[in-house]
C-alpha cells in the first residue's frame, strides 16, 4: 500500500537481494545482477529475457519514485527494488519454441568454398512481451537437447 511501507535498512540478506533507487549506482548494480544471471543460463544454452527483466525493473523503479514523490510527511516511502527474483526470466513455461536453423560457417575443401554447419540457432518467444530471443548452441549441445546420438548421424 503506497504510504505504508516505512523505509528501513535492509538486513544483510535483502541486501544482496534489492537495490536502493535513492542510490545513484542503483541501475549499475541492477544491471551487473543481471549480466550475472543472462551468464549463468547462456551456460547452460537456456533462453532468458532480458528485455522483460529490464522493463520490469523500469516499472517499479518508476512506480517507486511516483509514490515517493507523491508521499507527504516525516517518514519516507520505501526506496528499494527487489532484484532477486530473476530466474522467473528463464522459466520455460515462458517460452515458445519457434524455429531451430542450422548455422553455417565456410570451409575450404578441395579448393572449393563450401558450407559445413557449425551449430544451431534456436529461437523463443516470450509468451509475457513477444520478445525474441535466439539461442545459439554448439552441435555437441543441440544434439544433445534433442536426443541425437552419434550412431544417428551418418
Ligand atoms: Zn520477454
């Protein structure tokens, strides 16, 4: 409710969790945990919505500072977004599955250019804001998604 929540400090573990907008590295910090995060499911050839995660985040920052521009009085509005909370941007109930292509790369065989394929692009949908996001993944790990064992390929 706008009014009711009292600043305080964070104890030690919403900490690490929220970032203060009242602080003017704020964004930094918000940006830095999500580079962390979009990092740990590229490893893992995961999709995750950036762009979603970074609307969100502009929404309750500006959310925020209307109520504490709007807020009268000795106390002060709660100045903290919560930032924790970003694997929802990589739940896979989140995404559509649209289309895998294979990505090519030159070779030269025989003297002769051709193209081998090096790997799959795969792309998503992100059923919240129809974002695009495509997944590039090595042959090892594509084949691997889909079940494919070497026997298989010829
Ligand atoms: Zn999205």
């Amino acid at each position: 409710m706008a009014g009711e929540s009292i600043i305080r400090e964070p104890t030690e573990s919403e900490k690490q969790n929220f970032v203060d907008i009242m602080k003017p590295s704020y964004d930094t910090n918000f940006i830095k945990e999500m580079r962390k995060k979009e990092f740990e499911y590229a490893k893992k050839y995961q999709p995750f919505c950036r762009r979603c995660c970074k609307l969100d985040f502009e929404d309750a920052v500006a959310q925020l500072k209307l109520n504490i521009t709007r807020f009268r009085g000795q106390n002060k509005v709660d100045s903290l977004v919560n930032i924790g909370s970003m694997d929802k941007y990589a739940d896979k109930k989140r995404f559509e599955l649209l289309m895998e292509s294979e990505a090519n790369d030159q070779i030269v065989v025989a003297g002769r250019r051709e193209p081998r394929v090096v790997g799959w692009h795969v792309d998503y949908k992100c059923n919240v804001r129809g974002c695009n996001i495509t997944v590039d993944m090595p042959l090892d790990v594509y084949d691997k998604w889909k079940g494919i064992k070497p026997a298989d390929k010829k």
